[in-house]
C-alpha cells in the first residue's frame, strides 16, 4: 500500500507499512528484501497553497508594484499567499533575485517571524506574519531587478510539506526599479527653554529617533543629520522659535563662510526640536522653507509634518487643517486622492498598506493599515501616502530642491550686510523682529531685486539711501510672513524701515556708536576638554540703548563657527 506514493517528512500524524519485494536477478534470484516505511503525515490531496503576488515596499505600496523605488533604500519584500483548504501544516517560502538581463541568481529564506508560517485561507495584509518577509541585499537595490518566490519550495534541506493537489500557482515573481534620489541634509537643533541658566532640553536620543524614523518615511535612502543645540529661554511660540532659528542659519551660514550673500544654507533643513511651544505643535517658516519646529514629545510624526511643509508640501483640507486666513489662497494641496484623507481608498488587501522599520522593540518592521491618514493632514494616526511619498520623491529629484535659490554673486566684493529677520502679521501688519546687526565681509548680490515690500535705509535727516524690495513667504502652520534677508548697509544709516503695502511698518533706529563688550570667562587660550562652558561678558553701550548678543563657538581658531544662544 506504500508504493508510488510520495511520503512527506514532516507533520503532526503517522503512519507506517511494511511490504516485501521479490528482486529479480542473474546472481540470487530468490533474494527477497524487506523495509519499512515510516512518516508523520497522511498525505492531504485536496490542500493548495496559492502564491498571490509579490509586493516590494520601502514605505507605501499596493499589490502592483505601483508606487516607485528610490535607489539604495532599506527595501522589503512580501509574499502574499492563501490556502484554498484549512490545513494545519506550516510551511515556508524562499526568494530568488536577480539584476535584470544577467543569470546569476541569489536565493533568500524568509527573515525572523516569517521563516515558517500556517497559510490561511483567509490572510491579512496588515499581518505582517500572515505573509513571508525578505529585505532585500543592498547589491539588489539599484537598477532593474527580477524576483519571484516559492511557497512550499522542495529545499536542500527539505521536501514539500503540506503535500499539495497543485503546485502550478506556488510561485509569484515582480520585476521593479530603483530611481536615484538625492539624499538629505538635516541640522536638528535642540532648543533649551526655560530659565537660561539652566534651559530644559529634550533628549538627545530623540535626534536618532527622529532620523531613524525620517529615513523609514521620507523617498531617500539616508538622512544625513548635523546635531546642534541652542538656548532660546522662556516658552515660546512656534513663530518665535523659528525667527531665532533663522537668525542662528543666518549666522552659522555666515561663520561657515560660505561665499553667498542669500540666507539660506541652500538643500540643508533646520529642524528645531523643543520641550513644549505656546499653542503649538510646530510650524516651518514657508513652503518650502529652510527652518522648521517642533514640540518633542517623542512622536516623530510632528517633525516629520513640518519637514513635509519645509519640502514644499502643502496641508490635506480635513480634520481642521484648513487654510486659516488665507481664504483667497487655499493652502490645501488641490488633487489628493483619497476621501478623508487616508492613505489609501481601498481597504481591502489589495490597497496601498505603509511600511515602517523602525518599530518600538526593534525587532520586524510594522504594518501600517490603509485606514491610517496622509502625513500632511491633521488627523491621526498619520503615515505617508503614495501620493505624497512619490510627490517629495519628484521634488528631491528637481532642480529647485534648495528651499531658496541661492542668487547670483560676486565674490570679489565683500561688504557689509545687514541681517533682517522677522515676521509679518498678513492682516494688522505687525512687525516682529529679531535685533538687526550688521555682517562685515559679505558677497553682493548681483540679482534683481523684486517684491511688494522692502527694506529702506535712511540718513537721521530723512534722505533715502537705499532700497531693496522683497517678497515675504508664509509660514506653514502658523498665520504669519516669514522675512530673511540680508541687504548691503550705506554708511550713514540712520534708520531701517520695513515697508508694505499699507506703506512703513516699522522704523528701528541704528545707534550712532557700537557698543564695546568684554569677555570675563572663558579665559583666552584656555582648554574645555569637553566640558560645559560657563560664557560671562560685560559690556556698555555710549547710547544707552537695551543690547542683545549672539555667543558663538569655534573649534577652528575663529576661522569657523557657530552659534550657540
């Protein structure tokens, strides 16, 4: 009853049989050999396992493989099957991969918690073990690269099990492409409020979360992040933060010496990360912008939105993400997809489902199901959509992926500038701005200058020296204009005047006599060998007038800095 049956080796039941062969032969024909055949399992001819399609994901991506790849990315492969029978019987699964157009090809098993799963007829798609799991070898994320899988796979190491009616639809293959993306520079800035003596930082763990998580998220393959902190003192408000945050650019920029006379620190972003804002859970300082905040309450979803805005994405029009006062500009992006905001319209498994691989216990990655919201909405839980990951994608891969072009220059002038940074309140006008001072050494603009504001310089007399128009941009998350600029200073300036349409909206007085300041601590020449630094100065002002200061330190003797509070 044994012969001609195919006996798996694995199972939960048993069987045996014994059967005696008369063997045919010149030498002994009357030998006669005896044997017994055992196994654990009776074999089950009406179970198929059905190998449904095979779905590469760094992020989002649906059953077709729609959603692009970017170049170098930590990429995932699942494959999809179902039973058409219960079975009991676990099983595996093996990968093959290759690059398109040549024959070498590498075989995979499936990565921890997936190597052996129990086929369901019913799976999930927001199970991450109702599927088996592969990250691909970074030698196979670039280019074009074919792959197809075996579910139930006869193995060195074993033969098929469950034993199958249909072994036909066992095997499902995809061919995808990777497209290069520019990485992405990122400064986080942890702003230390409170008392100034001693500010409340967040913790400095939440800079490699919060990169970890940017890199899970965002089209790229790696976030290069520059840490740095920065003392602000009291609780502020989004607005606020993001005017120093810009003040510090403007400076750092400048202490780098990079030949420019724009602001801006061109591709790089500025995220600061806070203990708490007033009102606020963040903002970025335009769309797009360089400088963006954050409240650090440990959820990178909040960094990640105003990041989104500083990469020139625009809001989702649901759960009170509306445009706030500007009605006659809706700052919604027009055409999103999906109703309500999800990231998907289908909720069945063949819709677009998230991938995130920076999970809590840093084990497998984490299924993030389609009834979860875009990044760029208000409602949670949020993760990113195909629409706005290939959108991102689109503008990292453009030329104008800088937040502001950098203007034209001339680099054998060097002059002075004087460093405006403020913001505009759209509807009343009104000004706030950080305290102006002026930059020796700076490279002049040969760019036009165009805009419905600007920025006059006057004599104490009333005469006009100098004029240089602009244009505003508008904060995200926060109803205000955002200024940063730097123009050339007139000896003689009296007065600076911001003017707008309404005509001047504020007038700052320039001090006839600078002031003279004297550093008591540290000592010149003196060692830190890492530790705190305690910074004293003194010093007075001929004029009388209420004095601000920005502390820098250097590593390079002066010749580079940074700024510190």
């Amino acid at each position: 009853p044994c012969l001609g049956v195919h006996l798996s080796e694995n199972g939960d039941e048993s069987f045996a049989c014994d059967e005696t062969i008369t063997m045919q032969g010149n030498d002994n024909p009357n030998a006669i050999v005896k044997f017994r055949v055992e196994s654990t399992s009776v074999p089950a001819r009406d179970v198929d396992l059905v190998a449904q399609g095979l779905e590469g994901t760094q992020a989002i991506q649906d059953l077709e493989n729609s959603v692009r790849l970017v170049e170098g990315k930590r990429t995932f492969v699942r494959l999809h099957t179902f039973a058409r029978k219960d079975t009991d019987a676990s099983t595996t699964a093996r990968l093959f991969v290759r690059r398109a157009g040549t024959s070498g090809v590498t075989a995979l098993d499936p990565i921890h918690g997936t190597e052996s799963i129990k086929v369901a007829t019913n799976p999930r798609r927001d199970m991450l073990t109702d599927s088996f799991l592969w990250e691909l070898p970074s030698e196979f994320t670039s280019g074009e690269v074919e792959m197809w899988a075996e579910v139930n796979p006869i193995t060195e190491a074993r033969s098929r099990h469950p034993i199958e009616s249909d072994y036909d639809n066992n095997t499902a293959s995809a061919s995808v492409r990777f497209e290069t993306v520019p990485t992405i520079d990122i400064t986080m800035v942890l702003v230390g409020l409170g008392d100034r003596n001693n500010p409340d930082y967040p913790p400095e763990e939440h800079i490699t979360k919060n990169e970890l998580y940017l890199e899970s998220l965002f089209p790229v393959s790696e976030v290069n992040v520059a840490s740095d902190t920065y003392v602000h003192g009291g609780k502020p408000n989004c607005a606020q933060v993001n005017l120093r945050l810009r003040n510090k650019v403007v400076w750092d920029t400048y202490s780098s010496r990079f030949t420019s006379a724009d602001p801006s620190p061109g591709s790089r972003r500025y995220l600061a990360l806070t203990t708490g804002l007033k009102d606020d859970t963040g903002c970025a300082s335009g769309i797009p912008s360089f400088t963006a905040s954050s409240t650090d309450s440990g959820n990178t979803n909040h960094a990640a939105h105003e990041l989104g805005h500083a990469y020139g994405e625009y809001h989702l029009e649901v759960c009170d993400a509306d445009a706030g006062w500007w009605i006659f500009d809706p700052w919604w992006v027009p055409d999103y997809p999906y109703a309500d905001g999800h990231i998907s319209s289908d909720f069945s498994t063949r819709g677009f489902y998230g991938l995130d691989d920076t999970p809590l216990d840093d084990t497998i990655p984490r299924v993030i199901p389609p009834y979860h919201y875009d990044l760029m909405g208000y409602c949670h839980p949020r993760w990113i959509s195909d629409f706005r990951y290939e959108r991102l994608m689109n503008y990292l891969q453009s030329a104008d992926r800088a937040a502001d072009v950098s203007p034209a220059v001339d680099a054998t002038v060097l002059k002075p500038h004087i460093v405006v940074v403020s913001s505009i309140h759209p509807l009343t006008f009104e000004v706030e701005f950080e305290p102006l001072f002026v930059l020796p050494d700076v490279p002049e603009s040969t760019a036009p200058r165009t805009g419905d504001f600007a920025i006059v310089l006057f004599d104490r007399t009333g005469l006009e020296l100098a004029r240089y128009p602009f244009d505003p941009s508008r904060m995200a998350d926060e109803d205000l204009w955002a200024v940063t600029e730097l123009v050339p200073y007139v000896d003689g300036t009296g007065f600076v005047v911001i003017e707008g349409p309404p005509g001047a909206l504020v007038t700052i007085p320039v001090s006839p006599n600078s002031p003279t300041i004297s550093v008591g601590s540290p000592v010149t020449g003196g060692g830190t060998n890492g530790d705190a630094v305690r910074v004293s100065w003194t010093a007075t002002d001929a004029d009388g007038d209420a004095l601000r200061f920005v502390v820098q330190d250097s590593s390079a003797n002066g010749e580079t800095g940074r700024t510190v509070a």
